[in-house]
C-alpha cells in the first residue's frame, strides 16, 4: 500500500527462507571487520539501536570509508546481491512502470545500514540527508515488530501516521517522502519468531541507500 507519494509497503514481502537468509547474514557481518556499535552523537548522547555498516562507514552526520570512531578498520563492501535484492524491492514497491517515480539508471545501492533494536530500544524523529542522491531508500524488517512512525518533511512534529512494521516486511521510501521524517517509538518484544535464528530476539532493520559518493 502506498501510505504516501513514494512510499510503499508491502507486509510480508520477504519470504521465511529469505527472512532467515538476512539474519544468518547479520550475524555474520556483525562478526566483522567492523563490528555492530551504539552510535555516539555528537552531543554525547548514545544511540540506543546498534548499527552495522557495509559499504560506506555512517556516522553522525556524514559517510565514512574507515571507522574512525570504532576501531578504524576499512569498512566491509555491500554485496551484489543485497544490491540485487535492493534492486528487485524498488522494482516491486513502484511497478515495472515506476509508479511514476522512473529513475534516470537502475537502481544501484552503495551502502547498506543495519540496526539492532533490543526491548527497549528506539530511534528519534530525523530526516536521511547525508546522502547525495535522491534515489530511494528500502528498507526490510525482521524480528520483533515496531511501531514506526512516518512523519512528513517539514518538521519532525505532526502530521505523522504510526504503522506496525513486522518481520519480512519491505519499505520503500522515495520521491516526495524521501526526506520525510521518521522514527521508531517502540519495539514488541517476543512478536519475533523464534525460528528465525534471532537468538536473543529483537528487531533488525536493513536499510539500502545511493549514497551518491565516490572514493
Ligand atoms: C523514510 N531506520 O536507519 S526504517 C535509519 O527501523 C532508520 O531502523 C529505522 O531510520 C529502522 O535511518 C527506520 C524506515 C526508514 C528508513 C529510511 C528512511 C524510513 C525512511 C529514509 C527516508 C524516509
Ligand atoms: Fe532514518
């Protein structure tokens, strides 16, 4: 369903196979060589979600190729077929007729983020505008479902619509609701299946975005 211009969900999209796939996946990069971490901000706050990156290094407010503020290691590359898989979920979400948001080249990820919520982890209202592209971003769930809230590009305050996203489930954010604001307000703990190799539960979100640098 598209809950704004550009933005798309579609529940389920990932089948259980592929949903244990991702997550076998996550553990394996959580593994290195840069590992998971809860992101410092720069006002000396600490991220509860803990973030993975391939690709491109994010830190708070812009793209690294090093991980400076972890253990500095190069970061690992994006796989092709996470690219591909990124490539396949834009094609879906917006038609083979792009839904009339038709891109000038194939959609081409450079960069993928993945958080780790626990029980009580959330992330605040912001915008995605480190990025020097306004390509889409997608975004799959797994795990214990969220409620996510989807805000509008003016402010980080109303309107915003709140909407369960569950494990499997695919989102796509382009076109007039790339700049939207959003965050997650809460996490459901144990609403996670247990056979998908999460084995102390939580929340894993993938996002793939078009960073737009080079380098
Ligand atoms: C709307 N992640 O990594 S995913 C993030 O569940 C982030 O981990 C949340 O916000 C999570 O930056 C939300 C949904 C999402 C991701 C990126 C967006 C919504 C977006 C970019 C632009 C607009
Ligand atoms: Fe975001």
């Amino acid at each position: 369903t598209e809950v704004a211009p550009g933005a798309v969900h579609l529940p389920g999209w990932l089948s259980p196979e592929r949903q244990r796939e991702l997550v076998a996946a996550c553990r394996a990069w959580a593994r290195g060589p840069v590992p998971m971490r809860h992101t410092r901000l720069p006002g000396g706050g600490t991220m509860s979600a803990r973030t993975l990156c391939l690709g491109w290094h994010w830190r708070p407010y812009r793209y690294t190729r090093t991980a400076d503020d972890v253990n500095g290691a190069r970061v690992a590359e994006l796989p092709e077929w996470l690219a591909g898989l990124g490539r396949a979920a834009v094609a879906e979400a917006y038609g083979e007729d792009g839904g009339g948001y038709v891109p000038e080249a194939p959609y081409a990820p450079d960069t993928a983020l993945v958080n780790y919520y626990g029980p009580d982890a959330r992330m605040g209202m912001h915008q995605d505008r480190e990025e020097r592209s306004a390509a889409p971003v997608v975004s799959l769930s797994l795990g214990d479902s969220c409620v996510f809230r989807f805000g509008n590009p003016e402010s980080r305050g109303r309107p915003w619509t709140d909407l369960e996203l569950g494990s499997g489930d695919l989102f796509v954010f382009g076109g007039p609701s790339r700049l939207a604001y959003h965050g997650v307000v809460r996490i459901r703990p144990g609403t996670a299946d247990p056979a998908l190799g999460l084995a102390d539960g939580g929340r894993l979100n993938i996002t793939l975005r078009v960073t737009g640098l080079t380098g």
